[in-house]
C-alpha cells in the first residue's frame, strides 16, 4: 500500500494539473465570500468564508487520503484564496447585484471538487465506493463549514435543492466510467456535467430530495370500525313484519 501511495504521490502532478484544482479553490472561494457579503460580515469574515469554502473540501478530502493537506503545503493555495477574498470585498456592490452568478458558482464548485476528489482517490487505487464518497465529501465538505460558521441551516441535511444528491450522481457516473474502463477525461466531463446540471435543474425547478419513506405505514389496513349491536326486536315489531315468502 505505501509504494501504490508514494507512486501516486509522484504521478499525481502529471494526472492531475495544479490548475484543474486551483480553479475549484478559485471557484469555492468566490462563492464563499459571496456568502460573506450578503451576510454583511467584515473583510474578517468575507476572508474566513472564502478560505473554508476554497479550501474545506480539498482539506476533507485531502484527511481521508491520509495525506497534509496541500492548502498548507502548496505556496499557491492561501494566496489564490485571498485574491479571490480580496476581489470580492472591493466590488462589493457587484457581489450583491449578480446573486445568480454566485449560485452558478456554488455549482461550478460542486462539480469541481467533486471531479478531483474522485480523481484524486482513484490515483492512490482506492475502491470506486471509496473514491464516490470522498469526492461527495470533497464536494459538501466546504458548504456545510460555511453554514455552520455563517450560522445557516447547514443545507446538505436539510431538505432542498440537490447538493449532495448531486454530487453522488456525478462521483458515481465518474466511477462507473473509471471502471468501464474510458477515458479519465470523458468520466471527468461526464461526471462535472452531471453534478452542475442537477445543481442548477433543481433550484431552477425547485426539486428537492425526497423526505425518508414509511411503507409499513402505507401497506397496514385502518382498522374497522367496530359493529355496533342490533337492538333485539320486539313482538309488536315481529307481528308487522311480512312473512318471508309473502
């Protein structure tokens, strides 16, 4: 297992390319402070935000690799976030105007960390459902520190719009792909495409997950209603009755 982990430490770069996840960091951060400004939090907070959703996915992910997390062994990472912090607390007032384009950034980002996360798990040779759960962790990871520090019903157990719903499709197309044997880059398309598209459809929509179910519940009869006992007749009533062949 070490040397399947050192060789994948070592071909990881030339696999996975640095931009492909500095884009996701990119992607989150910008919805992260986004969070921030509509919430009014200070440039305390905007960066806060956009540290923990630019980052908190890959540093789940990164955990349950075993592995440092490259947001503090990479020189590129912090600084990229606190671009994309410091960018959206100058235009402010274009952060509150475009609220679409941040929800079609949190959908980017979804489908980003996901995408690497299962990439990232399939390049140390883990099993494909180990590969789909670290990729829907990569993708939620970041969203629920978000609404927990930004004090929001953390959304990923709520119901709602698809979140987790759909970064569970996408990692499971990409795995499913990986193990029909095709090409990384169409399993990486297919499963991106599949994660934003559910995002957007079910909040265009208004989709949302379904509530648990009760079949019991469904199946089991109401019970009767119980008899309610004839009175006894009476002779007067008896002789007025007509006779039963009349």
């Amino acid at each position: 297992m070490t040397g399947a982990i050192t060789q994948a430490a070592v071909i990881h770069p030339l696999q996975l390319p640095l931009w492909i996840d500095l884009t996701s960091v990119v992607v989150g951060a910008l919805a992260g402070a986004g969070v921030a400004v509509r919430q009014q939090l200070d440039i305390v907070g905007v960066l806060l935000l956009a540290l923990v959703m630019g980052l908190g996915g890959g540093i789940v992910r990164d955990v349950l690799l075993g592995l440092r997390p490259a947001a503090v062994t990479s020189p590129y990472y912090l600084p990229t976030v606190a671009a994309a912090a410091l960018a959206a607390f100058v235009f402010t007032s274009l952060v509150r105007r475009f609220g679409t384009t941040f929800v079609v950034l949190d959908a980017l980002a979804a489908g980003l960390f996901t995408v690497v996360g299962v990439e990232k798990a399939l390049l140390y040779d883990l099993p494909y459902v180990s590969a789909i759960f670290i990729g829907v962790a990569a993708a939620v990871g970041g969203g629920l520190l978000v609404d927990l520090i930004a004090g929001r019903p953390v959304e990923v157990v709520r119901r709602g719009p698809w979140n987790a719903t759909a970064a569970l499709a996408g990692a499971s197309v990409y795995a499913g792909a990986a193990g029909a044997g095709a090409p990384s880059g169409v399993g990486q398309v297919a499963a991106f495409a599949v994660v934003v598209g559910m995002r957007l459809a079910s909040l265009r929509w208004g989709l949302q997950t379904p509530l648990p179910a009760d079949p019991a519940k469904k199946l089991a009869r109401p019970p009767r209603a119980p008899r309610t006992p004839r009175p006894p007749r009476t002779r007067s009533q008896a002789d007025e009755d007509p006779p039963a062949n009349g």
